[in-house]
C-alpha cells in the first residue's frame, strides 16, 4: 500500500516514526507537508496519515480517501463507517505511539 504522511511540524519526530512504521512493515511512504486532490502523491495513495496535536473534530476526518488521524486523545479512522477511534490514548507522545505500534504488529495490521 502506499500512504501518504501529512507532516506535522511541531510534531516532527512523531510523524517520522510513523511514516518509518509504516515504511518497516513494507509499505510505500510519502511525506509531505501538505496535499492538494490533484497532487500526484495525493492521487496515487491509498490511505492519508495525519496528526494533530489537539483532541479529535469531526472537520479532520476526510471524506474522499481512506484516512487514520493521529491526535491527542486517540487514533480514528474513516475506514470503517463513521469516523471511529481505533486506538484510544491520553496524549499522543511517542509511549504512546509506541503502544499503538505494538498493538498493530500484534494484530498484523499495516503488513504488506
């Protein structure tokens, strides 16, 4: 699969630890600091990663390409209806990423 990284500047390191998450279980990764419906990367990704340092708002969720939304209460996901957390955490820090990354390898979530 190939995802697309929506880079978070005040969250750099995090977001680089996703993308080599995602990278490590085998799948294309594209960073960039943002995306337009046209852009080349934008079109030919097969999910869209993002972070945000605040709690969840509906407004984040896209509706046009399969999305997962890191943030600071908790993973969501459009890939199932209705955006919906898939991973609750009290903080997005990197024990916590660290806690979500580990349950992912353990469900073989992400493997190509």
């Amino acid at each position: 699969m190939h995802y697309l990284v929506i880079e978070n500047k005040q969250q750099e390191e995090l977001t680089y630890d996703i993308a080599g998450f995602f990278w490590d279980n085998g799948n294309e990764v594209s960073i960039q600091s943002s995306y337009t419906p046209t852009d080349h990367n934008y079109r030919s990704a097969d999910c869209i990663i993002s972070l945000d340092n605040n709690s969840f708002s509906e407004q984040d969720i896209l509706t046009t390409k399969p999305l997962i939304h890191f943030c600071h209460d908790g993973v969501y996901s459009n890939l199932i209806p209705h955006p919906y957390k898939i991973f609750e955490f009290k903080g997005l820090n990197e024990r916590t990423l660290t806690a979500f990354f580990s349950w992912c390898t353990r469900l073989n979530l992400f493997k190509k």
